[in-house]
C-alpha cells in the first residue's frame, strides 16, 4: 500500500509558534539561558517574507524569525530553519548565511539555528566560509541533528517536554517512509504514549493536530485510525479530534467560504456543542479566508467556548 508524502514543514512550523520556550530548552538551552521568557515573544512571518524575496516557497518553508528579548533587557532575533531534505543540499550553509546576514542587516543582534531532520547520519553542516584575494569570512550556526535522539527512545517517551514528543513523530514518520502499515501502528503507539504523558487538555489537542499532520496514512488506513481514535476518545472523555484540520486545509477552505465556514463549526460542534446562535451568525456573515482559516487554527486547540468568543470579537468586527 502507498504511504502519502509525509508533512514535516508544516507542523514544525506551528509547533514553534505554540512552543518556542520549551522548543529552545529542548534544543538549544544555552540561547534559552539567555532570554526573558516572561517577555513572551513575536513571530516575524511577515518581515522574514522581505528578508528572502528570492527564496522559493519550498526552501522558505520551514524558516521561522522571532523577536525575543534578552535577560538584561536588550531586543534579541532568532531566525531558525528545520531542514528536512533528504537529497544532497549543498547550498544549505549558503543559505543560512544569506538569511543571517539580511536579517543582522535589520536587528544587528541575530542568532541563527538550524535542525537536521534529514536521514544522513553523517551531514551536519554548521559553517559558511569563503577566502578571496586574502579577504574572508567565516558564519558558523548551532544544529540539533534530529536521528541523535534515537539512542533517547526512552527519555523521550516520558519527557513533558512537547518538543520531545514531535521529535518522536518525526523520527517514526522518517522510519515508515513508504510503509503505510507500519506507519499506522508507530502512529497509534505515539498516540497512546501521548495521552500518558500528563499533559494539558489543550496541549494533547495541539500535538495531537501535529502528530495528524506529520503521519500521513492513505485514506482506507486513515478511516481506520480516525474509528479507533473515537473508541479511544469516548473510553477517557476527552476528545482530541481526529483528522478534520486536515480535511479543511485540503479541501473545505479550497472549495469556498461556505465549506470553510462549516469547517470551522464542525470543529467547534465536536468540542463544544452545543454552540450560541449568534455566535452561529457571525461565523456565516465570514468572507475573509484569513480570518476563517485563523478560526479554524484557534477552535482545535483553545480551552472553552468563552475563550473563543473573546477571539471572535478580537478578529472580527460586526457588521
């Protein structure tokens, strides 16, 4: 049976938006160290989209800049890029440079990391350098190389940490490259090991959409998984959804705003039915796909009702 091209980008991507703190105590604790984390943080999409006008969409993809203030007070960017190509990727180092230097261009105070999520034991890139006519420079970048935590097997399965537990997914989705079967058991293993680990509601909702998204299943094992999973889910009275993001960025969202909006209700039906009417109402007067698609984000994984409602009225300005 074909096993579906993995997803690994994305979820990275919204895993170091949810999770940036314990992502670099995970990481990267020495640059952890040396943020004030009750600061909070500001995602940059926007300005590192200007930065790389001429990257591709692909090479982009896993690339994130983030403003962070230092301990004694100081501004502070940390662009990061989770590398996941399995082919040669010679221009890497380049690349990072390029990204660094047009970044120090702007905030001066820039520090640039990767992650290797490749399967090469052997390529960890972490310099940039060049020598001509007696000038030279020399970049060198910290890397975290994903396939090192495989001889952790056993502390990762029982870190809180969430990094920890993408880092599993990651690494069970790289193993079932082309075994759709044996993907769907590491899938439902992971998934187990998920709800013992004595996290939140709310972060069992986030890393669950994660762990959906990375470990892709062709559609019949799919259903089978999404059947098990609501068995599992009535047993512990604790939904976690199954595929259904999945299912509207694919094809609700890309078919209209009528799908994207029923998208969005379903969602909020399943987790908290039954929904206000007039919260109803102003879902359907939506016509905005960012909006609509910020909506669907926000109804997986936020703690009540009364939560999004206060998002609604913060992103949505009646009529």
């Amino acid at each position: 049976m074909d096993t579906p091209n993995a997803n690994y980008d994305q979820p990275w991507k919204e895993a170091l938006e949810d999770y940036l703190e314990p992502f670099m105590a995970f990481f990267f604790f020495k640059v952890h160290s040396l943020i004030d984390w009750s600061r909070g943080y500001e995602s940059l999409d926007k300005e590192l989209q200007q930065i790389t006008p001429t990257a591709t969409s692909g090479e982009r993809e896993g690339d994130k800049l983030f403003k962070v203030w230092q301990k004694n007070g100081e501004e502070a960017y940390i662009l990061i890029h989770i590398e996941v190509q399995s082919q040669e990727e010679s221009q890497f180092p380049e690349r990072m440079y390029i990204y660094h230097y047009r970044s120090f261009d702007i905030h001066k105070k820039v520090i640039s990391l990767a992650i290797l999520g490749d399967d090469r034991p052997s390529w960890r890139p972490n310099s940039y350098s060049y020598e001509l006519g007696g000038s030279s420079i020399r970049f060198e970048f910290p890397i975290a190389k994903l396939l090192d935590y495989e001889s952790q097997w056993e502390t990762l399965k029982t870190s809180l940490n969430p990094l920890a537990f993408l880092v599993m997914a990651h690494l069970k989705t790289q193993a079932s490259t082309g075994k759709a079967e044996e993907r769907e058991q590491y899938k439902w293993q992971l998934l187990q090991n998920l709800y013992e680990r004595g996290y939140t509601e709310n972060d069992i909702i986030k890393l669950f959409r994660l762990l959906d998204w990375m470990m892709t299943l062709p559609e019949s094992l799919q259903q089978s998984f999404d059947t098990k999973l609501k068995n599992y889910q009535e047993e512990r009275k604790m939904p976690i959804l199954s595929n259904i993001e999945r299912r509207a960025m694919e094809t609700g969202i890309q078919q209209g705003f009528q799908n994207s909006r029923n998208m969005v209700l379903e969602v909020l039906n399943e987790r908290f039915n039954p929904l206000p009417a007039e919260m109803i109402d102003r879902i359907n007067q939506i016509s905005d796909y960012e909006t609509l698609k910020q909506l669907l984000k926000q109804g997986m994984s936020i703690g009540s009702i009364a939560e999004f409602e206060q998002v609604l009225e913060s992103i949505v300005t009646p009529n």
